[in-house]
C-alpha cells in the first residue's frame, strides 16, 4: 500500500484537480469577425502561409532559418514553395496537404510547420493551428514569423491582450516586419488603446509601400572616361 504524507496527497489532488479542470474546459471559441478581417485584409496583410517566411526586409533572422536552405531537402522545400502558390489561388487544403508531404521528408521543416499552422488558422481549426505553431517553435524558439503566427491565433481565440503583448515584443526585436505592426494595430484595437492602434497601422503601411518598391541594380553615376585617368596625370 502506498502511503503518501498530507502535503504531496493535497499535490497529487490540485494536479488531477487541474487536469481534470482542463480536459472539462470548452474550446476557445474564434474570433469570427476578426478572422474574416485577418482572410480579407488589404493586399500584403492577408492571412497567408507567407506568414512563415523570413523576407528579406526583417531585422532578425534566426542561424536555423540560414542554414535551412542546406538542411532542408531540395524536394521539400519546393513542395513548400508550391504549397505558397496553392494558398495565394485560396487553394488552402491543398496547399496543406503539400505541406504535409514537405514535413513527412524534412521532419524538422519548422518554416512548414509554420504555414501549416497559418492554413488551418484559415480553415478555422484552432485546435491544429496551435499544434503546428508550437511544434515550429519547439524546433526553432527563434523562429520569429512563428512567434507573430501564434500571436494572430491568440488573436483569434480573443486573447487580445497576450497577442498584444507578443507582438509588441516583436515589433522591437523585428521593426522592419509590416505584418507584424499589422496584427499589432488589431490586438490593440481590440483592447481599446486606438491611438496607439492607429501609429502601427500607419507604420505598417508606411513599410508596405516602402517595400513593395522594386530594387532597382545599382546605377553607375555619371562620369567622363578621362577621369579614370586623373591621377596619373601630372
């Protein structure tokens, strides 16, 4: 017979207590109007599986994220780049089943974990756009798309406030990252703090427009080929 002191019974009770309390707990309901907001949003701030890229404007690019190109395999990672263009034709249910095929070869894909978890945000499933977020970060802590990607779910669960909080994280450690300030102006709306709703609103769309301008090659300023003989000339 197993005989256990008053102090670790009491233990033992308050963790089944807590077990049995979230097992009993009902789903987290989604944020319906603002889901659609997050699916219809202006061109650039869309809910999308590009999410769970790192573009080339963004401060903070995590050494996983840089070597992935040598550790991914070649197929999976166009099985990712094909699962982007399924989700921008809204093709959301094939693209996931890219994805499931990228992560099957490269099980350590974070980046697909990381779409995978942005699609089934789209389909509305809670329940598997958290699993996939959390194992995109247990495979990468430093993923910051996937950090911004958990936030829009707590975002849609209606936790406004602990999205607020990631994303505002976020935008100091990744300034640069226009959806991030995006998803922060909503958060922020939602907890009644507009002006400083508004300031990221305009910052995000300050950074749209600056990044969406092509890069250009480097134009060689004007000169006179005799200039190149300048300094021999005595």
């Amino acid at each position: 017979m197993i005989r256990l002191g008053w102090g670790r019974a009491l233990i033992t009770a308050a963790v089944f207590a807590a077990l049995y309390t979230g097992l009993t707990r009902p789903a987290t309901a989604l944020d319906e109007q603002l889901l659609a907001e997050l699916r219809g949003a202006p061109r650039g701030f869309g809910l999308a599986m590009s999410l769970a890229e790192t573009t080339e404007w963004d401060a903070v690019i995590s050494l996983a994220e840089m070597q992935s190109a040598a550790a991914v395999p070649a197929k999976a990672r166009k099985l990712f780049r094909k699962a982007l263009k399924e989700d921008r034709k809204k093709r959301t249910r094939e693209a996931i089943q890219l994805l499931l095929r990228a992560v099957s070869l490269a099980p350590g894909y974070f980046q697909a974990y990381g779409a995978l978890a942005v699609g089934y945000l789209e389909l509305g499933d809670l329940a598997e756009a958290n699993r996939y977020a959390g194992l995109a970060l247990l495979m990468n802590p430093d993923y910051l798309p996937g950090r911004e990607i958990q936030a829009v779910i707590r975002l849609v669960e209606g936790r406004h406030r602990e999205a607020a909080a990631i994303l505002r994280d976020l935008a100091k450690r990744s300034p640069t990252r226009r959806t991030v300030h995006y998803f922060l102006a909503k958060a922020l709306l939602r907890i009644g703090e507009t002006d400083s709703a508004e300031e990221h609103l305009a910052r995000a769309d300050a950074l749209r427009r600056r990044q969406s301008i092509p890069r250009l090659p480097a134009r060689i300023p004007d000169w006179n080929p005799l200039d190149l003989h300048l300094p021999w000339r005595w």
